[in-house]
C-alpha cells in the first residue's frame, strides 16, 4: 500500500467522537494524520451516533436560566459519593475534578462554538437511592441527539481547512503497535475485507477504539465477582467492535489496564426487532409508574426498583436474582405516556428537531414508538386482565426457553399490583408506598413531570390493556480502560508515560482508567470522550492543557 512508505504525525485508532474531536484538534495544529477504523466509512462515527446525546455539565447557562445553582465542589462532592474511588485510583480522581472544573470551558461552550445546541431545560437523572447521586439536574441533552452532533462535528472534519492533512483507512483492524527503543512509533494492521496486511508509521498514536462491552463472552468474563455470576442471556447495545483488542494490545507492551470489572449496564433491554448484529439490544428508559417485577412476578423489595435514582442499583439487583431477568407491568396509559427507548433511533421528534411532534408526543404520548413495540418486539406482551397477560407472559417464555426461564406466577403477580392499587386509592395524604413518594419528588421537577403520570393504578379498568415488557441486562459502557495521566498519555504498570501513545474515551475509561469509578452520575461518557480527546490533542501538539 502506497501509505506504507508515509510518515505521518499522528495515528489515531477509531472513527467515533474521541478520534474525531482529536482529529479536529489536531487539524487545528496542521499535524498530518492517519484514522484507521474497522467499520465501513457509511458507519463513520461510531456508537455516538446512535446515542441519545446526554451529557452531565456544571454550571452551564442553561440550569442558571432554570433556577440551578451548581458549582464544581457541588458536582464533585456527588462524583465521589457515587464513585467510591478506592486508593488505588489516583488517576480516575484527577480526571474527575478536572472534569467538574473544565465541562463548561472544553465541552459546553465548544460544542455551542459548532452550532450544537441542548434542551433548554436539563433532566435530573441518578438522584442516587438516597439522595447520594445527582443533588441537581445535570443532564443535558443535544437537540438533535447524537445523529446531529456527529454529523456536525464529522462535516466540519471533512471541510477543514487542512483536511488534505488527513488520511481515512476504513475496514482496517489494528493488529499490534510498532516500537523502537519501548517508543511506540506505528501500527501492525490488516484490512478487514481483504486480508492484507499493512504497517503504519507515526510520530504518535491515540488509541480511541472505545470498550470492551460489544464482546458479550468478554463482558460475562470480566464480569464483577461480587454480583456473583452473570446472567446466561445478556444484549448487545454497544459496538460489535468494542471487544477490547486494543486493550490487550496495550497490555503486551506493558502498559496498564484497569477496572474492567466496572461497566456501565442498563437493566431494561429488549431485543432490537430487526437486530443488525446478534442480541442486539434496545434500551428502554423505563416507566417510572409502572411496578418491576422479578421473574415469577413478584415485586422486587423491600426498596421497590424505580428508575432514575441508581442505575448501577438496579442492575446489580435484577444480576443477582436466580433468573437474571425482569418484568415491567403498566397499563396502556403508563406505556403511552412514560415509555421511552434510549438513543436517536427511537427518538425521531428530538433528532430532527421537530418541535411540534416533540410537545405532542410529550401530552399525548409516543404512540407510534408504543404500537411499534407492542407489535414487533418479541418482549412485548399485552392482555385485558391480570389473567390474561399472565398466561401471554409465560406463552413467551415457553416459546423461548433460553431467554426466561421463570414462570410467572397469577397469584404473585395480583398480590404485588392490587397492594400497590391500594396504595394509591387511599389518596396522597395516606401513600405509605417508597415508589409512590419518588413519584412524588420526580414529579417536582419540570423536567420530569410531563413525563411521568400522576399516581395511576395499574388495574385502572378505562387504562387497559394491561401491558408487559420482558427485559434483559444489556450491555453498553465500559468505565475501566487504559490507564492515563491528565494529558491522555497512555501510563505503563510502573506509572510512567509510554512514549509515543495516548489513549480517549471509552478506550480510556473515559479518562485515567475508570473515570466514574463504581457507577457513573449518567451523562460523563460522551462528553468525556470530547474532554480526553481534546486533552490528548492539546498534549500532542505542545499546547497548554487550561489555556
């Protein structure tokens, strides 16, 4: 290959937001770069342009406008409850105060610079289960989601300036790195369809290939020992190509990996109706009214499962049940008004920037997504009574006998509901129910109020049918990685730089080898592949890391 022969300055692995906000920078410094990425150039862009586009910041002008009064100290004060760094952590906890400190500087105000805009009113999710996550609504999603902020940020790559500066090499695998003298100075590659294989010489390499969380086999084997085994039916909702390659690449030139254990699951997956790689998954945002169940259809206790408190929680609790699995039971209006998939591709109102159909969907429900679900997704079960829906219920399992293995039981299932009808029949003066007064406190927020309903009973008979979802772990961030020092600078097993190499994003842990430590405030993924990236470009080129 005529590349072969070339010198670049730079080579960065992985086309997703951190190799091409590196990319960006980098362009700025008139520094000649090679991108190789394994996907097809169509897939340019990585897994965050699928992804809904949230991003926990500090102190914008958007939660000032919206009455919020956040500060850095206040933010890293929540960090550090819900990270529970241990000591071995040094780097993870740099990374965050320089997170907390620099989100407005180097993420908000660069991205608005490129004509990216967000919601005008940021949600607050992970409150944590007693108040110990999010004190404030950080969330802040991009109007347009993750579509709109990638193909922004890949047109502006493409008309640089200096884009005959950049070279693209897609359907190419990074094999191993070269080294001269422990200086890392290229890569061994082959590309994916013909099976040649090529080298790749460079003054540097960033390593921005993302996680290990699109190996499922890979996920159950670094699975954390103290959940105890993982589930046998696990979905994919991350890249296929996310498999930790460059992780062990790293590794064979000693340097340091950590925290793999950590990952970034949700516990309410479904399975795509029209999956493009095998268990592939659809995360839902789950309905905060409606009851989550284990697999014989009881309540899952003493602490009911509620969503938007602790994450991390929930799917540590559903890992550990004998079944592995869980149910969510609603009735239509619930559905109607509160069901919600993550990402772009369910979201059509807010990726296109459809005002109108966004504030429909907001009073009048997403019926579309709704029916779309009921009528396509396997997991999807629907009746007019109790009895009804438990007999669809357990058809489902027995018709899949590898995904749920548990039976749901009548008995169970009316016990658990009509106690929590009761609940709410005695009227809010009386709710003796922990679900029922986090609806109370969500619904305090505007943010989430027009999306969650007022205390509605499950068996209300003018809100049938009654519907079911079956779901499933699935599998979606890595928050360990290769371990790195405030300049992205890939670090060694005696902590030193190794010369030459520079890790971002997921690849990194999204920062120093596990940035969120045990479980993440939500919305510190994208936004620190944009920090890292930057970080690492800055330190590339010689430039001041704060300027």
């Amino acid at each position: 290959m005529a590349h072969e022969n070339t010198q670049f300055d730079v080579a960065i692995i992985g086309g997703g937001l951190a190799g091409i906000t590196a990319a960006l920078e980098l362009l700025e410094q008139d520094l000649k770069i090679v991108m190789i990425d394994r996907d097809s150039e169509q897939k340019f862009g990585g897994l965050a342009t699928n992804s809904l586009g949230g991003m926990t910041l500090i102190n914008t002008p958007i939660q000032r406008l919206n009455g919020i009064h956040d500060t850095p100290e206040t933010a890293l004060r929540d960090w550090y409850s819900f990270a529970r760094f241990s000591s071995r952590d040094h780097w993870p906890k740099k990374w965050a105060e320089l997170y907390v400190n620099r989100s407005v500087e180097d993420i908000y105000q660069w991205l608005k610079a490129k004509g990216i805009r967000f919601f005008p009113i940021p949600h607050w999710v992970e409150r944590g289960e007693f108040g110990d996550g999010n004190s404030l609504p950080r969330y802040h999603i991009v109007w347009g989601t993750g579509q709109h902020l990638m193909h922004t940020l890949i047109n502006e790559l493409k008309s640089h300036v200096n884009s005959a500066n950049i070279l693209y090499l897609f359907d190419s695998n990074v094999k191993s790195f070269l080294t001269n003298n422990q200086t890392v100075c290229g890569l061994q590659c082959r590309h994916e369809k013909t099976g040649e294989a090529f080298e790749i010489n460079a003054a540097t390499v960033l390593v921005a290939s993302g996680g290990i969380n699109g190996d499922i086999e890979r996920v159950k084997r670094e699975w954390d020992k103290s959940w105890g085994k993982p589930p046998q039916h696990i979905l994919n909702g991350a890249h296929e190509f996310a498999d930790g390659t460059m992780h062990d690449a790293v590794e064979r030139i000693d340097g340091k990996v950590s925290n793999l254990h950590q990952m970034w699951n949700y516990a309410a997956g479904i399975h795509h109706p029209k999956p493009r790689v095998p268990l592939e998954g659809l995360s839902l945002i789950p309905p905060k009214s409606a009851l989550w169940l284990d697999a014989t259809g009881q309540r899952f206790g003493p602490v009911p499962l509620v969503t938007g408190f602790d994450t991390h929680l929930i799917c540590k609790r559903i890992a550990q049940d004998p079944h592995g699995y869980s149910w969510q039971v609603m009735n239509w209006k619930i559905a109607l008004k509160e069901i919600a998939v993550s990402g772009a591709e369910s979201n059509t109102a807010f990726r296109d920037r459809r005002i109108l159909q966004l504030a429909r969907d907001i009073f009048l429900g997403n019926r579309k997504l709704l029916e779309y679900l009921v009528a396509e997704c396997e997991d999807v079960v629907t009746g007019d009574s109790l009895g009804e829906l438990v007999e669809n219920m357990n058809r489902l399992n027995a018709g899949s006998q590898t995904r749920g293995s548990g039976v749901v039981d009548l008995d169970n299932m009316r016990q658990s509901i009509e106690q929590y009808d009761r609940q709410i029949e005695l009227g809010k003066e009386l709710h003796n129910d922990d679900q029922l007064r986090r609806l109370a406190q969500v619904r305090n927020w505007r943010g989430d109020r027009s999306r969650t309903c007022k205390f509605e009973k499950i068996l209300e008979r003018k809100s049938m049918p009654l519907v079911a979802f079956r779901e499933f772990i699935v599998s979606r961030k890595s928050m360990g990685g290769i371990q790195t020092d405030l300049e992205s600078r890939v670090l060694s097993n005696d902590g030193q730089p190794i010369p030459g190499l520079y890790a971002a994003g997921e690849a990194a842990g999204f920062g120093g080898g596990g940035i969120s430590g045990l479980k993440s405030l939500e919305g510190t993924f994208i936004s620190n592949c944009i920090l890292n990236a930057r970080m690492a470009a800055r330190s590339i080129g010689n430039l001041p890391l704060t300027p």
